[in-house]
C-alpha cells in the first residue's frame, strides 16, 4: 500500500469547545474550498480551548482562533492558495503584529 502525503495540511480542531463554536462548519468549509493538494484534517484538541474554532497550518505552524465559517475562503484563498497569511486573523499568543 502506497501513502501519499500532503505536503501541506490544515488542521480543525474537532473538541468539546470548538464544536460549540461552530467548528464543524468551519471543517466542512475548509474540506469544500481548500486546494486538493491540501489535507484538510478533523482534529482533536489543539490545546487551546476557549479560543476556538483553532485552526493549524502545517508545515508552516501558522495558528488561527476564533475562524468561522465566512472567514475559510480569506484563509484558502490568500494563505493556502497565496503563501501569505491573513495576519488580522493569527493567533495572537503565537503570532505578534508585524508592524
């Protein structure tokens, strides 16, 4: 059996917390309008509860809270599809302003 792997995956953080702010949406967004070349990944706890839906993009380790359903194409479109990441999106505890 052969595995492929994707260079590049968005992780959903699936639990308890984010699933009550809408996370499942957000996942069926991101498995809708990301790239093919992109695994979208229904996660478990990302560790940081309170501050969902959290999402993750790897290999890149670019963190984004609070995502909701609306913001998925800003995300596929100017950082998975452009490179560049939707900074007035980022996760601020890993992620300062590059002003």
């Amino acid at each position: 059996m052969k595995i492929i792997e994707s260079s590049r995956q968005v992780l959903v953080c699936q639990n308890r917390t984010c699933r009550k702010e809408s996370a499942a949406k957000v996942l069926a967004a991101f498995q809708k309008l990301s790239p093919s070349e992109v695994e979208v990944v229904a996660s478990s706890c990302l560790g940081q509860c309170g501050n969902g839906p959290m999402v993750l993009v790897l290999p890149e380790e670019v963190w984004y809270s609070g995502v909701c359903q609306e913001e998925v194409a800003a995300i596929t479109e100017q950082h998975l599809r452009g490179g560049k990441p939707v900074e007035r999106m980022l996760y601020r505890k890993f992620h300062r302003l590059s002003h």
